[in-house]
C-alpha cells in the first residue's frame, strides 16, 4: 500500500496533481511487474476546506499555553516577593511592637 500526500495552495492543483502522479505511477510500474496488481483505492478529491492552518487548534492551544504561563509567573512572583506590607507582619517577624508608621504620600 502506498500513501501518496500533496500540498498546494490550489485544492484543484492539488487534487488534479496527485490523481495525474497516480496514474503515471500505474502506467511506469507495469514496465518493472507486468504481472502485478496495481490499482488506485482512492482517487484524490478536493478539499472542501483548508487542511493546515487550523485556526481553532492553535487559537485553543495559545489560550492555554497563555493561561498556564501567566499563572506561573504570578507564583513565581509571589513567591519571590519578600516585602513585609502591614504592622502584624513586623510584629509577627520582629517580635516587637509598631512605635509607628510613615504615610504614603499620595497626591490627586
């Protein structure tokens, strides 16, 4: 069995190459096997559709490979992060009491 593939930016190309490549093959084999069976199984058809790209494969693919690279970055980041942010870390941390806080200065 042989499995003939052919791409091309014409579906009709395509289809009309690969049926004229079969037939020519039949025809150059009877010369090595005049006895031997062979025959085309399935001509070539016209895609009724693209066969590559496939939009939705890789659209499905980049959203998960996105989703999943992003949460990693943000544990990654979280992870890392070793600021301490409120009074009860520092006492937690330090053992000792808040004598008091510096305000951001924050400007509208």
């Amino acid at each position: 069995m042989l499995v003939i593939k052919y791409e091309s930016k014409d579906p009709i190309d395509a289809a009309i190459t690969l049926n004229t490549f079969a037939k020519i093959f039949i025809e150059e084999s009877k010369r090595f096997y005049p006895d031997g069976n062979v025959q085309i199984v399935d001509a070539a058809e016209t895609p009724k559709e693209p066969v590559k790209p496939k939009k939705m494969l890789n659209i499905t693919i980049a959203f998960v490979l996105g989703i999943m690279v992003s949460l990693g970055l943000v544990f990654i980041l979280e992870y890392m992060d070793t600021t301490v942010k409120t009074e009860d870390e520092i006492e937690k941390l330090l053992d000792l009491p808040v004598i008091g806080i510096i305000p951001k200065n924050i400007e509208e």
